[in-house]
C-alpha cells in the first residue's frame, strides 16, 4: 500500500499523474484492468477504477481514513425533523407512518451506537451488487432471475470460489456516505421510491443515482456484510476489520425488498446506519483489500 492512499488528503496530494500510478500498481498486482479515475455523483474527491474481466464487475478504489459510524445526533434531529413534517392533506405523514418512525428512533439508541471514529485502510468495493449474470462466473447453477438474491449456502458457496470478499460493515458504512454525514448520501430528506436502483444497465439512472464514491443501489437492496450482528457498537472493532462471532450476520439496505411501498416508513431502510441481522435473501458486494 502506498503512502498517499493512506488518507483522502494524501490521494488528493498525489496529483493527477500519481493517481494514475497507484491505480495502476493496485491493478496489476490483483489482476484486474485499470479504467480510469473520474469525480462521481455529487462528489469531490476523484475515484479510480478497475474491473474484473472475467464477471465484468467494476470496482472503486477507495482511500483509507476516519470517519464517524453509527446514528449521530444529527441524523436523530433530522428524523425528529420529519416526524413534525405535515404531510400531504388528506394522505400519509411525509416520513410514513409515524409510530414507525418513532420506533425507530427508541430502537436506534440500542442498535446504531454509540458512535464512534472507525479507521479504515484503503480498499476496493464493487459499484453495485453482483447480478445473476455475474454470479454465475462461480455459480453456473443460478436461475433465470435478474436480481442476483443468494441464500445462506449459496453465499457460503460463493465465498469458497471467488477471489474476493465480503466488505465490513465499517466499509460498507463508509462507502455508502461517501463523506456525508446526514441520513442517505443524499441529504436529510425522505427518499422517493423511484430513486432505488435494482438494475444496472441504463447508464443515465446509474450516473442519477450514483453516490459520491461512484456506488449504485445503496439502500436499495438487502447487502450481506462480513460481520456478526450484535445490537449496537460496544465493543466494536475501530479498525475497520469485522465483528466476529456466534450470530447472524448484518445485512445492510433493502428498501427496495419492500416495493411497492405502502406508507410504511419503508425508506428507513435506505439510511446509511441502519443495519438489521440477516433474515431472508441477500445480495453481495464483493470487496477486495489494498495489497500492502
């Protein structure tokens, strides 16, 4: 691992000809072709990319750092914010059913903290979810379904076969922000149904809808992670490695498993705290970590 993708600062730092560099050396050294480094979404820092050929899957090279993970106090304010937003006359309350809502709320104190400063290292992370197309390059035996759902064997089965892993939830968390702090990357507000994304094949919904580090789908569909699920963060690894254990594991996202929604408070899903232990049928961004 190089110096400069230690921090955003020090990839910023790096300039132009060695980001193209590092992006390069990164490649080679795991196999996969360099694409490029562009700005995403409403982004700022500059992302590379690289892609698997044999499954086609692209990838984003994220630099390490620190960051706050968990349900801040901010975000509790701006659901609270919601819950006094009148609703449409005559329909539901904007953020759904308010008694949701507020469950929440109470449920969050005892499962998305305390907050605390998590410090990862550099990694790659898929920009979307593996399809069924993608899947079958280790798991030929898939059915004719689009959305690349798994269950508990076939995602075991396919961690035995391919060269990848599953991200943490600290990786997950942080690529989902993508440097923001409010509810989705996004911003404070109630995210319309219409903005989940399952399917990634037209080109102007993926650049609508990608967030800040280039990533598809956040929220939209339930993403296993590598960690075991307990209520809340104490004694949680602040290292970015994953929580092990006896337990389910922690799905993050799924409000699209939800559609058509009904009032609610399905998009609560979509939050980037929000977390849940394995239930049902998940999907999987693989990650890979930055040769050091």
């Amino acid at each position: 691992m190089t110096d400069e993708l230690a921090s955003v600062v020090g990839w910023l730092q790096a300039g132009v000809v060695r980001r193209d560099e590092i992006l390069d050396g990164v490649a080679a050294r795991l196999g996969l072709t360099p694409i490029g480094i562009a700005v995403h979404g409403c982004g700022a820092v500059p992302i590379g990319s690289v892609r698997h050929e044999p499954s086609g899957m692209v990838f984003r090279l994220l630099a390490g750092g620190a960051f706050q993970m968990g349900l801040s106090d901010g975000e509790r304010r701006a659901l609270e914010a919601i819950l006094a937003e009148p609703g449409a006359p005559g329909g539901p309350a904007a953020g759904g059913d308010p008694d949701i809502v507020r469950a929440f709320l109470a449920e969050s104190l005892r499962t998305l903290r305390p907050v605390r400063e998590v410090r990862l290292r550099p990694f790659l992370i898929a920009c979307h979810p593996l399809t069924t197309r993608q899947l079958r390059c280790w798991l030929p035996g898939l059915g004719p379904y689009d959305a690349g759902y798994l269950d508990d064997k076939q995602v075991d089965e396919l961690c035995g076969l391919w060269p990848f892993r599953l991200p943490t939830e600290a990786e997950w968390e942080y690529a989902a922000r993508a440097g923001t702090r409010t509810l989705t990357y996004r911003g404070d507000g109630v995210p319309d149904e219409h903005r989940l994304l399952t399917r990634f094949e037209d080109e102007a919904a993926n650049i609508r809808e990608e967030n800040g580090f280039g990533l598809l789908g956040v929220g939209s569909m339930a993403e296993v992670c590598a960690d075991v699920y307990v209520a809340g963060y104490a004694g949680a690894p602040v290292d970015g490695s994953a929580r092990t254990g006896d337990g389910p594991p922690v799905v993050r996202g799924g409000a699209a498993d939800l559609r058509p929604w009904q009032g609610y408070a399905e998009w609560l899903s979509m939050i980037s705290a929000e977390r849940q232990p394995r239930g049902y049928d998940v999907v999987v961004r693989p990650a890979l970590s930055v040769p050091g």
